[in-house]
C-alpha cells in the first residue's frame, strides 16, 4: 500500500510538472493550431528542449514524426521518470495522433 501512495504521488507531481510546462510553452508559441506536420514537430521538439525537468537532466531525445502526425521519440534519458514524462509531454500536444516511445534509460 505504501509503495502504491508513493507511485500515486510522484505520478500526480510529474503530471502537474508536465501541465504547467506545456502551458508556459503553448502560450508563447506561434502556430499552436496547426495540426500540420512540420508544425506538430516543431512544437514537439521545442517543448522537449524547453521543459525544466528534461533540459537539467542532460537527456538526449529525438524526435521523428511521419505524414500523420504519429510521433516516435528515440534516445536516452537519466531517468525512467524522464522517459514517461517526455511521453506524457508529447502526447497531450495538439495534432500528435500517436507517441511510440523508443526512449531509453541508463543509470
């Protein structure tokens, strides 16, 4: 029971990290509508280089996105926490029909 109240709150702390990164960022961009795909990649790559949590780990994300917006995302992260949030990020971004997360994590 414990670890499952641990798991709910740091999920819950990564989920409002994630919102209030995405806000910051979704306000200040242009073309936040477009569901275009050089627009969608764009977007995508700039909230990822831009969010605190993911710029200060020194993780190292890539992104590719085909004609119909599915995202994949490849590369390292420090930290499996870093790995979900980067696709909670991404998913929740306008036009991203899918996100397959090829990210890993070394220790």
């Amino acid at each position: 029971m414990k670890a499952l109240t641990l798991f709910l709150v740091s999920s819950l702390m990564v989920v409002s990290e994630v919102a209030a990164a995405y806000s910051d960022y979704s306000t200040s961009t242009p073309n936040t509508n477009s569901t275009n795909s050089e627009d969608v990649y764009s977007r995508v790559r700039a909230a990822l280089e831009n969010d605190p949590i993911l710029t200060k780990n020194g993780n190292n994300i890539q992104v590719s996105i085909d004609s119909s917006n599915r995202v994949t995302l490849t590369g390292t992260v420090s930290q499996a926490s870093d790995k979900r949030r980067a696709e909670t990020l991404v998913r929740g971004m306008r036009g991203v029909k899918t996100v397959n997360n090829n990210i890993t994590y070394s220790r």
